[in-house]
C-alpha cells in the first residue's frame, strides 16, 4: 500500500487506494497519503495549497467526498495509531493547507497535546512547527517539564518558524517564550529579534509586567536586537508613561537596558525623583528597589558620567548582593573554584588573598589579590589599609568615584587583582559570550579600578589534577 499510494500520478489515485482499500490501510498510511496529496496538489495550477480558494486545484480536493472519508478515518482511529503516524498527520495536514478549525486537526492536535510528555524531540519540534498557535505554543511552553529541560533543537526549529506566525501570538504566550529562553541562556538571534519586533509592534498595548518579560532575554544573553535602533527609543517612551503604574518592573527594564549600555536619560529622572523613592520605599517590595536602583544609580556614575539629573539619596544605597549569587551557591559542585581555591592556597597561601569578597556596589568577587610592580603576590598584611577596596558594609558612606580615586593613585605601587572563575552558567548556552549581568559586573570593576583575570570553564576543565592548575 506504501509503494501504490507513493507511485499514485494523480489525487484521484491516492484517494481510491486509502478509501476503496479500508482493511488494508494502517496508520502509517495516513500520513504518506496526505503527504503525497501535497505534493501532487503542489504541482497543479492555481492558487496555492491552504490559499483559501475553493475554486482552484486544493479547494476542489478538500471538498471531494472521498477526501472527507480519508479525514473521517483519520479522525476515527487517531486515539489508537502511535506517536510517529499522529505528529506525521499533523504535519501533513498543516503542509496540506487545512485550516486549523478542521475536524481533523482539531482532533490531532488534541491528540498531540495529550501525548507531550511521551514525544521524543523530533517529535515536539514537528508538532509545534505544524501548530504554531496560541494554544500549542502554551501547551508546551506551560509544561513544567519542557520548562525545566533545554530543547535546543527546537528553539531553532522554532527560530525558523515563529517570526511567521508571531504576529498571530498573544503578549502572553510570547512571554512564555521569553522566559524559557532566558531560562536556558539560548542566545539564537532569529528568536530574539522576533521577540524584539513584537515588542517594537505591540509595545504600547502592553503594561510594564509584561515588557519587562519580553525585555530581559536580552539583557540575559546580553544582545542586542537588530532593532535596537527603533526599539529602545520606543521602550523609553513607553516607560516615561507608565513609569510609576510598576515601579519593580520599571526598574527591571531599566536594569535590562542598562545592563546592554543604554541608558535612558529621562526615565531616569523620573526614577530617581522624590515622588517615585517615596512611593517604592512605602511598598512590600521596598527591599529589592532599593537593592536595584542602588546598582542603577552606581552604573550611573561609572558610566555615565554626562547624567546631570537626580540621583539616589545616600540614604537608600544598599549593596546591591551581600553575598554569591543564587545560581552559583545551587551549582557549587559543579564549579571550579574550589579547585582554584586549593591551586591558590598552594600557589601564594591563604594569607595572600581573599575569597567570596563583595565589593560595591555589591558585587561578589571570586578572589582578590594584591599585587605589586614586581608581579609579586603581596600578603594582606603588607598592602596599607588605605589601599584597600572600601568596606562593603558601609556602601552608604564611599562614593564609588572616591573609590576609584583611591584605588588608582596606588596603582604604582599596588595593583588589585580580582580573579574570576567563569563556570559554564555564566555564560550563554554553547557560547564564550558572558551573561549581560556578568558583563556589566566586569565592565564596572574595571572602572573601579581592579584588574581582572578571566578563569573560563572550557580551559579550566582542560586541567588534570592540581599541579596543572
């Protein structure tokens, strides 16, 4: 039946042999003969397959009895054919053109969706290139499951697809896309810039909660959209209207575009105006402005320095993180500090330097050390208390740009050394491009005036036991 529905020459042949031949036709049948109706009807002149048009070649076809009774079949026993014939099917149908209020792929897409969590990856891929809509791309994004696992090669099928059909998504549906991409540091252009060209589309319709959902992606894989030119223009028009109806999310924004070296002057103004620091400081979510919007203010003065608006109140600086980040104290024993620590410890002994410091504005540093004109590892003990980085624990009191000051007028006798290891977490999936807040934390502790050494996972996992480390 396989050979005689592939050899078929015209629609009328494919559809004898299904319809005619009931007892011997399986589902796998099903789809080869929807695929070979493409095809054929591919071939014919007139408008094209799925144009809509009842007149030509495909609207004749989908009209013709013994079609219906081919669906009819399909539709009776997809409940009992096996994964492969139902996300074949589906594929064939969506290739064929039928609309998706159809019988038949309503009720395969049911089917499909019932079957998520027994689809091999070829098998999703398949099914959502074929839906792509609303209620499919939910379906799939909702699923804790597929949430908590990277399916890389669906995010680039889906690459392919999607800016097609995107259109056509719901705010809340591209949302889920952008946290799951986020999520997995899977920095694929294509979807991306689709997400950043709903955004440049839709954006006023959209309240801050969710634009700062289809923003952070890109700060996330520190990119910058193709579009950037027009969209972040357009986002900071947005944000001088609804600045203060989401306070958190505002800042979030903020954070997102500063974190990829934008910096939105009149927004700022708003942010750091009386009204709107009396307004968050008397929210539950207090704590976490302040903590934001003192790394804003800090980046504010270390790059950019031609601000002349408003700034935060000395009052309210807090650092922004006391202590490592979440991410790396729940991967721990998958990083290669630790074996940097011990190379340390034996290299220049534990005298010579400090682990897990936090330096304003609050950033976590993997090891810091003092080094003098020489190269020579200087004990704490040696370097003058007046050299080194200010306390943490009193960020309200030193000004960041005294700091730098401080820091490098001893430059030429002392340099401090901040050694970072850089575990694969801290970078974009399948990629050497750092995470945007990783960058930014660098960016600044230059300015600050540390010297940084990069420790990449790709060359420490190269090290075999601690003599070469």
């Amino acid at each position: 039946m396989k050979r005689l529905i592939e050899r078929s020459r015209s629609v009328g042949e494919v559809l004898r042999w299904v319809t005619q031949n009931p007892g011997k036709v399986s589902a796998s049948h099903y789809p080869i003969a929807l695929h070979k109706l493409g095809q054929l009807l591919q071939q014919q002149p007139g408008p094209p397959v799925g144009a809509g048009d009842s007149r030509g070649p495909a609207g004749q076809v989908l009209e013709q009895p013994e079609f219906h009774v081919l669906c009819q079949a399909i539709v009776s026993g997809c409940a009992k054919f096996d994964n492969f014939s139902i996300v074949n099917c589906l594929y064939a149908a969506a290739a064929l053109g039928l609309p998706g209020e159809s019988p038949l792929v309503r009720v395969l897409e049911d089917e499909s969706r019932s079957r998520l969590g027994r689809f091999n990856q070829k098998d999703v891929s398949m099914v959502f290139s074929s839906e792509a809509n609303n209620k499919a791309l939910e379906a799939i994004f909702s699923s804790q499951l597929f949430y908590e696992n990277r399916q890389e090669r669906f995010i680039r099928s889906m690459a392919e697809w999607l800016p097609r059909k995107a259109e056509n998504l719901t705010p809340y549906t591209m949302a889920l896309i952008a946290k799951y991409v986020a999520r997995h540091r899977l920095r694929e252009p294509r979807l991306l810039d689709t997400i950043a060209n709903f955004l440049l589309k839709r954006g006023e319709q959209l309240d801050s909660k969710v634009i700062q959902k289809l923003v952070f992606p890109f700060s996330r894989m520190n990119y910058r959209p193709s579009n950037h030119g027009e969209l972040f223009p357009k986002l900071e028009a947005i944000l001088e209207q609804k600045a203060s109806s989401s306070p958190l999310a505002t800042v979030n924004i903020l954070m997102s575009m500063f974190q990829l070296s934008h910096f939105p002057q009149t927004v700022l103004h708003q942010v750091f105006s009386p009204g709107f620091i009396t307004n968050v400081m008397s929210s539950p979510y207090a704590l976490i402005v302040r903590r934001y919007l003192s790394l804003l203010d800090a980046a504010v003065e270390l790059e950019f320095r031609e601000y002349s608006g408003p700034r935060l109140d000395p009052r309210y600086r807090v650092l922004m993180f006391e202590h490592a980040l979440t991410a790396d104290e729940a991967n721990r024993k998958y990083s290669y500090k630790g074996l940097v620590a011990e190379a340390l410890r034996q290299l220049v002994g534990e005298e010579c330097y400090r682990q897990d410091e936090v330096l304003p504005p609050g950033y976590c540093t993997d090891f810091l050390l003092w080094i003098n004109r020489s190269g020579t590892v200087l004990p704490l003990s040696r370097v003058p208390a007046a050299s080194r980085a200010p306390p943490a624990t009193s960020p309200v009191t030193v000004s960041l740009r005294s700091s730098v000051l401080a820091l490098t007028s001893d430059l030429q006798d002392f340099a401090p050394v901040v050694l970072s290891v850089n575990d694969k977490w801290h970078y974009c999936q399948n990629s050497d491009i750092l995470v945007g807040s990783r960058a930014m934390r660098d960016r600044h502790l230059r300015l600050l005036g540390y010297c940084l050494v990069q420790l990449p996972y790709t060359e420490l996992e190269k090290v075999s036991g601690i003599e070469e480390a």
